[in-house]
C-alpha cells in the first residue's frame, strides 16, 4: 500500500526537506508504515526560522491590531471546529489513541483559540507610581520574536494550541516542530491557519527528527523563545541550546502524579478518577496517575475492586467508538513499560493485573494490559519513575501527614488528586502539596481558562489561562522627563 505523503509549510508554501529524505510514521494500531514526512534539517529550520524572523518584523504582521489578530485566532478557531471529525480521525491513526478521546480534545480545542482571541487586545502596560516627581514611567508589553515550539506525540493538537494561540495573540511568530512520531495533524493545524488567512512565515512547520530538527530549531540564533513539551532528558537538551540563543523556556516536562484517597471520599467516584488517571490514554498522560496513595483502612477493598473494574477495560482499535484503552503510540514506548513491569516484578512488587500484552490484540500493534501493582514503599521504582503507560502504582498510608509527605517524596510536582468529603482537609492538601495542578474529587479536567504546569523535575513556566498570552511578552519601561529644567551633572545616575 502506498503512503500518504505530507509536507512542511515554510514561508507560506508547502514543501519537502531540501535533502529529499523523510521519514514513515507507523500506525500504532497494526505497527505498519502508513505516511512519509519530510524529515528536515538544518538548512531547512534555518529557512523556517529567517521566515519567521521576517515575517515578525514586517509592516503586514506589526501593522495589525491585536483586535484584528484577535479576529485571525477566531477564525482558525471557527475552521477546527468544522473540521473536529477529521482532525480527531487522524490524531488518532498518528497516535493511537482512542478516537473517543481525540473527538472529546479537538471538540474543545476551539475554545482555547477563542479563549486567547479574547486576550490578544488586552494586554496592557502599567504606570509606574515613581519616587521621582519630575519623571513619569510607563511599560509595555512587546512580543518576543520567533517562537520555537516543540511538541511530543500524545496530545499533539492540544499541546500546541495552548503555545500557538497565545504566541500569536501577543505578535510573536512561530516555527512548529511536532513529534516524528505524531506530525499529521499539525500540518492539518496548518493548513487551516493558511485558510484562515493568517499571514505567510507567520506560522511555519518543520518536521523531522529530534536530534536534527530539533535540535537545530532550539539552538537557531533568531529564536527568541522555546515553548517546549516532552520529557526531562529531551529538556536538559533544550536548556543546554538555549545557552547559545538566551532564548525564554517554558518547560512542561513529566510527572508521577498522586492520587490520594481518604476513607470518607465516595470511593465509587474516586475508582472512576483513578482508572481515568492512569487507564485512559493507556497511561500515555504526563498528568496520569500513576501512584495511587488509599487510607489502610478502605485499601484492601479499594484495590479489589480496582482489579476487577480495570478488568472489564475492553481493549481494542482504537478508531473504534467501543475501545476504552487503545496502543501504546511507539513500539518503543511498549517496550518502556515492558522494562518497568519486568523490574518491579523482579523487585517483589506485587502483580494484580495485567502485566504483559494482550493474547486478543496478538500480532495487531503496540496494545498492553491495564497493569496493577502493589507497593511496600514509596522508595520503589515505581513510585518514582514516570513509566507513561497504563502501569498503576498503589500503596497504603495511615493518617494525612503520611499521605503528605507521600506526595511530595518525588522529583516530579505536575499533579494530583485528593479524594475526600472533608472541606478543610481537601484545603489544607490543596495548600502543601508540590504540583501545579490540583484536582479534589474529579481528576483530568481542563479548560482554557485554567493554567497547567509543573513544580520541581515537571518543569518550569505556565501555559493556558489568563497569564498565558504575558509569557510571550517583553515588559519595556518608558521614563519621560517632566522638568523644564535642563538635565543636570551627566556623571551623576538621576
Ligand atoms: P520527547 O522528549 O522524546 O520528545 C518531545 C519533542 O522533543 C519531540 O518533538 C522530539 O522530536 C523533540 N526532541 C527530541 N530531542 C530533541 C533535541 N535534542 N532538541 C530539541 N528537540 C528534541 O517526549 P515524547 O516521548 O514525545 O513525550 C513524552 C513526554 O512528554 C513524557 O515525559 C510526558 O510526561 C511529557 N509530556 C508533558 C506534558 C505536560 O504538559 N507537562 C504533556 C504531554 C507530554
């Protein structure tokens, strides 16, 4: 069967890698190739970039209001939203994830475009209360520049309309470089930018490898700031190329996300909010559950019934309304969690489910069980290692100071859950538990208008929600002299 071929978007026309190399995305359903992208490199980025770079400061992009910018982001927000079926269809054959789960994100993916629409025009400057009464001092808020945005395979459409949306209500221009795992639908993303009449070299796309593309799009001279998503080896990389460049970081990296339940929580909805936590996207989350914290009192029980509700999980294509846990996305990231699961074993965790791939997907791709372990201490690997698959961890605490100082014994601070009818407790581990993210009695929920990231090894910087548009702004301070005096000895600082 021949390949459906794609290419990159630079400077406002479609494109192959001047090399002529590409690269096969594999379908994660059957593991067999079923697209070719351009896999570019340096030369390429670098064309990328100087569009970009020209694009940002000529008269047709600065010339526009951020109202009529407002209007751009709109629009694009207007043509997803016509275009929900087929973009959710194709994340879903790049990625492997449940078509259910990709109609439910690109439904919503929209609102963020219209979220930050609203923003564009509202981003004000301040006057400065100075101690000098002869001077006045104002800001502003400029755009930084090119924007470089990394983005990893899980969540591709919604990981970059939280940088994409807010990088262009602020003026700035942007290169994206998705996942070489997962490329499709940002050309898709691209395509309809095009249409909503969004100006050429404002939005580029470059595809390719980490190594190549990447690498050489986070080091590039022009790069005023790197919007990065993906794990914290891939991050020391970047931060290690922003040493050339200065470039801005924001980092949203891993987590190891504790979901901690109390006797006096409904234990029905916090089943539901932990198999949600760890299960849906078969793990594949960087907000995922993975360690599960339950009062020794309810835990037998809890983990019984655990096991048998993540029995019934009915695995299957993941195209297929029914599917409930679809493939891993890389055969890679499958033998990951095959590495995990052997080493816990072998480390005396103990095995209540799952654990090896499933005889009725046999042959059919990169599908594994939902997996449950249980843990003697909040040491082992488990506990501490995101293993980004459907791998949960559950331990037994005692009181709430345990269940705290659980929590936050990891390098990771993305998320976590609290599960209990106790006001003042939810508030007390709302307040002391590290992560960026807190979710009491529901788990996995977003909106444009809340922030995401992360405490400590889970990153650095926020995206989504108000603040989102600032983070890709310079403040620039403007001092007027009032004084009809003339300016005074010049070896004195006034
Ligand atoms: P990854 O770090 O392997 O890759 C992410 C991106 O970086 C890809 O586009 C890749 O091509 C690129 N890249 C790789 N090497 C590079 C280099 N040297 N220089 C520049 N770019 C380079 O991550 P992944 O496997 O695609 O995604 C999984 C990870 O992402 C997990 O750790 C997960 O927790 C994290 N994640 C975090 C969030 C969040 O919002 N915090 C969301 C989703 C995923």
């Amino acid at each position: 069967m021949s390949l459906q071929t794609f290419r990159m978007y630079i400077d406002g026309a479609w494109c192959d890698a001047e090399s002529g190399q590409t690269y096969d995305s594999l379908d994660p359903a059957d593991g067999k190739p079923w697209a070719a992208f351009p896999d570019a490199g340096e030369a390429d980025v670098d064309r990328a970039v100087t569009a970009a770079d020209t694009a940002f400061h000529s008269s047709e992009w600065r010339s526009l209001t951020a109202t009529a910018r407002g209007k751009l982001l709109r629009k694009l927000g207007d043509l997803i939203a016509e275009n929900t079926e087929s973009l959710a269809r194709l994340e879903s054959k790049d990625n492997g994830k449940l078509i259910r789960e990709t109609r439910g994100q690109v439904s919503y993916l929209p609102e963020f475009f219209y979220y930050t629409a609203g923003l564009a025009d509202k981003i004000e400057g301040e006057t400065l209360p100075l101690d000098k009464p002869d001077m006045m001092a104002y800001t502003i808020r400029e755009p930084l520049g090119v924007v470089a945005a990394i983005i990893p395979w899980n969540s591709p459409l919604y990981l970059t309309a939280i940088k994409l949306a807010p990088a262009l209500a602020a003026g700035n221009t942007i290169v994206l470089k998705p996942s070489e795992h997962a490329s499709a639908t940002l050309i898709e993303l691209v395509r309809l930018a095009e249409q909503a009449g969004i100006p050429k070299g404002v939005i580029n796309i470059v595809t390719g490898l980490g190594a190549g593309a990447g690498a050489a799009l986070t080091r590039h001279p022009l790069v005023r700031k790197i919007a990065f998503t993906g794990g914290a080896e891939t991050a020391r990389h970047v931060v290690r190329s922003s040493a050339d460049n200065f470039a801005r970081l924001s980092l949203e990296l891993g987590g190891k996300s504790p979901q901690i339940i109390f006797p006096d929580a409904d234990l029905d909805s916090a089943l539901n909010g932990v198999v949600a936590g760890i299960f849906a996207a078969s793990g594949q989350s960087c907000v995922a559950g993975s360690r599960i914290l339950v009062h020794a009192s309810v835990y037998a029980e809890f983990v019984d019934r655990l096991v048998a509700r993540a029995t019934q999980i009915k695995i299957g294509h993941p195209g297929e309304d029914s599917s409930e846990m679809g493939p891993m996305a890389t055969e890679q990231q499958l033998a990951v969690v095959e590495r995990f699961v052997e080493k816990a074993k072998a480390a005396g965790a103990k095995l209540r489910l799952g654990g090896k791939r499933p005889a009725s997907m046999h042959g059919q791709g990169w599908y594994y069980e939902p997996t449950i372990f249980e843990c003697e201490s909040i040491a082992d690997e488990l506990m501490q290692e995101e293993v980004f698959g459907p791998v949960a961890a559950l331990i037994p605490f005692t009181d709430e100071d345990q269940a705290l100082a659980m929590a936050n014994d990891s390098q990771y601070g993305l998320a976590a859950g609290i599960w209990t009818r106790d006001i003042a407790r939810a508030h007390r581990l709302a307040r002391s538990v590290h992560s960026g993210i807190i979710w009491v009695n529901t788990y996995r929920a977003v909106s444009a208008m809340a922030s995401i990231g992360g405490f400590k090894n889970s990153g650095y910087g926020r995206e989504s929600g108000i603040d989102s548009v600032l983070e890709y702004t310079e403040r620039k301070t403007v001092w007027i002299n009032l004084s009809s005096e003339p300016m005074a000895d010049p070896f004195v600082m006034r």
